[in-house]
C-alpha cells in the first residue's frame, strides 16, 4: 500500500513538475508579446482566408465521415453520412473536453456513439476505426518525416531521416499485409486482451472476449485485406492531412504571412502528438507550447505564431466544441426518442 501511495505521488508530482515547465513557458513567451500590436495584427486579418479555413476544417470533418462509411460498409453496415457526421463531431466534443487530445474521442467515443444510434455492434465499430487509423499512419508518418527532412539542411542528417522513414513505413505495411490476414494475430490480440482485464480485476469470459476478438479481428480484415477498400481508405487519409494543411496555409494567409512548407507540415502533424500526453482538456498547453515552438524554429515572427496558433485552436477547440456539443444533445435526444417509443 506503502509503495502504491508513493508510486501514484510520484507520477503526480513528475505530471505538476512537466505542467509548471508548460505554463512558464508560455508565460515567458506571451512576456515578449506587445499585447497592442498582437491585436493590431488580429484587426487587419483578411476574414476570407479565415472563412475558407473554417470551411476548410468542416469539409475535414465531412471527409472523415466518408471514410468512415467506407470502412463500415465493408463490414456489412450500410449508415448514412449524415448520422456518421454527427457522430464524428460527437466525439470532437469528447476529445476537447477529456485531457487525451484524440484518444478520448477516437476510438472509444465515436464506437460508443455509433452503438446507441445506429446499433452497430462494438467489434465493427471499433475494426472500422482501428483500420482507418492503422491505414492513415503510413501518410502521417509520410508528412511528418518530409516535414523533418525539409527542415534540416545537413546531409546526415537528412539520411538518418529517410532511414527512420523508410523503417516506420516497413513496419506499418508488415502490420497491415501480415498482421490481419494471419489467423495468428486474433490470437495474440486475444491474450493481450485477457491480459489487460487480469491485469485492471475485470473478470470476463474467455469464450466471450475470444468471440468479440474474433468478429474484429473479421470485419479489420475484410477492410485491410481488400484492396478497393484499403486504397480508397488510403486515399481519404491523404485528402484529410491535405485539408488540414490547406486550413493552416489560410491561417497564414489571413495574417499576411507566406509559411514555408516544413512550417505547415510540421505544424498539423507534431502538435496532435503533443496533445496526447494526458494533461489538460483539449491538450491544452503542450498543443499550444508545440505549435507555437514549430512556428518560430521554422521563421515565424514570434506575433504571427501566437496568432496562428490562437486561431487554430479557435476553430478546432471553440467551434468544434460548440458544433460537438449540438451533434451530441441531438443523438441523446435521437436514442431517448427511441427509449420512449420502446417503453
């Protein structure tokens, strides 16, 4: 008990020390800020550019409804776009008010939500994400990587770079082109999985966790092992990560600043990464202290970083919970409507 208590009281105090470096340093940034010229710079802001990287992020959010109905359908559930979207921004709302930038929202909401409305069972569910996921990591890992290498100039550099790209990139197509057409790995996953309840005290049925494993480990195989579906999927993700850089580069542009590229792909890939380090709601301070460090290395004045982050984080925080929040009274009061007609 001795040894839990000061475990946990070390992990807290590990957490406050990396918040208390967090919180400096955007205080020691915002402490070279002229707060006038900040909002001198935001009045002269081109509104266009800003309505098109609104529009920008909404046509992303779409985008990601597509593909999911995609990934669903080779599953054998047929559900319409716009009850997918509604899910989608239901668990934006999640994300932005759970410490786990996209871990809170993504899987576990959007296969919770999907569920209760349209009665998709959690194995499609969550194989219909998890295959988005493990299909789009080749094209992020992609944008990171050249991000990178744009950004350094020396040539070993630059080789360590492509030799770590072209590693990952093994790695992940192993995983899709071996890992789900082999039978070895539902028993893996499994094991792990009746490992990880032993582990929390959870007592559950073998046969039944084995069942469930084995009806996701069917429905990721029906979307990775069929190449229509893979590659269209494939090309989704590449539509996703161009929409996300195509609403950094109005941001830019709505402040009179033309980004380089490592800037716009560095900025859209490094940030959410951050944001997954379980601190604050939305990421708050790692997202911003992140985006804010990319701007500058990458020749940002330290004004336009400031105000293309805030911008950023405007229309991904503030809009998309208050777009999140409507999507996900409206499905509560969707599945209560079915309860009552039930009763």
């Amino acid at each position: 008990m001795i040894e839990r208590r000061f475990g946990l009281g070390r992990r807290v105090l590990i957490i406050g020390i990396f918040v208390a470096l967090v919180v400096g340093g955007i205080f020691f940034v915002f402490m070279g800020v002229n707060l006038g010229s900040l909002l001198n710079a935001l009045s002269k802001a081109n509104y266009f550019f800003l309505f098109l990287a609104f529009g920008a992020y909404i046509f992303t959010t779409l985008n990601l409804a597509a593909r999911w109905r995609i990934s669903l359908s080779a599953t054998g559930h047929n559900v319409r776009l716009h009850n997918l979207w509604l899910a989608v921004f239901g668990s934006i709302f999640i994300n932005n008010i759970t410490p786990f930038t996209y871990s809170g929202g993504d899987p576990v909401a959007r296969v919770y939500l999907l569920r209760k409305t349209q009665r998709v069972p959690y194995s499609s569910g969550s194989a219909s994400v998890m295959s988005e996921y493990l299909l789009d990591l080749p094209v992020s890992i992609s944008i990171l990587m050249t991000g990178i290498l744009l950004y350094f100039s020396k040539p070993l550099a630059k080789l360590v770079v492509v030799t770590i790209w072209i590693a990952v990139i093994i790695l992940l197509f192993t995983l899709i082109l071996y890992f789900f057409p082999k039978r070895t790995g539902a028993g893996w996953l499994g094991r792990s999985t009746m490992r990880i309840l032993k582990a929390f005290r959870r007592p559950a049925s073998r046969r039944k966790v084995m069942g469930g494993v084995k009806r996701f480990y069917t429905s990721a195989q029906a979307i990775t092992s069929t190449p229509k579906i893979a590659l269209t999927i494939f090309f989704f993700a590449v539509v996703t990560w161009g929409l996300a850089i195509t609403r950094l580069f109005f941001i830019f542009q709505a402040l009179g600043f033309d980004p380089p590229l490592p800037m716009l792909l560095l900025g859209i890939t490094l940030p959410p990464m951050a944001g997954l380090i379980p601190l604050l709601p939305a990421g708050l301070g790692p997202v911003d202290a992140t985006m804010v460090g990319i701007f500058l290395l990458t020749g940002a004045p330290l004004e336009i970083a400031i105000l293309a982050t805030l911008i950023e984080r405007v229309i991904m925080l503030v809009f998309g919970t208050i777009i999140g929040a409507s999507a996900l009274s409206y499905l509560g009061i969707r599945v209560w409507a079915r309860q009552i007609s039930k009763a």
